[in-house]
C-alpha cells in the first residue's frame, strides 16, 4: 500500500503549490 502515501504527498505538494501561487497573486495584486 505504498500508492497511497505517494498520493497523498502528492495532493498535500498541490495544495501547498496552489497556497504559494495564490499568495503571490495577493502580494502583486496589492502592488
């Protein structure tokens, strides 16, 4: 069952990803 941890770090490497780039969008937005 090592298939799920792997897809687990993956959807926790997207989510982390996806706050980064979400992040960014505010700080330039508020540039």
């Amino acid at each position: 069952m090592g298939g799920l941890k792997e897809v687990r770090n993956r959807i926790a490497s997207t989510k982390s990803t996806r706050q980064i780039t979400s992040a960014m969008k505010m700080v330039a937005a508020s540039k």
